[in-house]
C-alpha cells in the first residue's frame, strides 16, 4: 500500500509523515507544485505515477485574512 500526502512541508503534513514513518508504511509527499488541484492534468500525472490506494489531503489555505474577502 502506498499513500499519497498533499501539502508537504506543512505541520500536519509532517506529524503524518512521521506517523507512518514508524510504523514503517510506504508513502510520498507532495507540494502544491508537484500536486496542484488547480491543474488537472498535473495532478492526473502524478496520480498515474505514484498510483497510491490512499491520499490524504492536508493542503490548507492558510491567509486567513485574503480568505476572509472572498
């Protein structure tokens, strides 16, 4: 089994990487360069070449004040 992290280099993205780090279970990160979901056919890419079973998305927003004038 391989999972698939989004948001690498962020906090949760990291307590996640640890987690399965020791518990030895196969995974990737990816940033918003490698795995923008504003890019389909980016993000389709990576897919067909990681082929995980599993992502878990911790990309977050975190300008809270632009978020806030939308």
């Amino acid at each position: 089994m391989t999972i698939l992290i989004t948001g690498a280099s962020g906090q949760l993205e990291q307590t996640f990487c640890n987690i399965l780090t020791t518990q030895n279970i196969i995974h990737k990160s990816l940033d918003k360069t490698s795995f923008d979901i504003t890019n389909i056919d980016l993000m389709l890419s990576s897919l067909r070449q990681l082929k995980p079973s599993v992502i878990i998305n911790t990309a977050a927003y975190t300008k809270v004040d632009l978020a806030e004038s939308f």
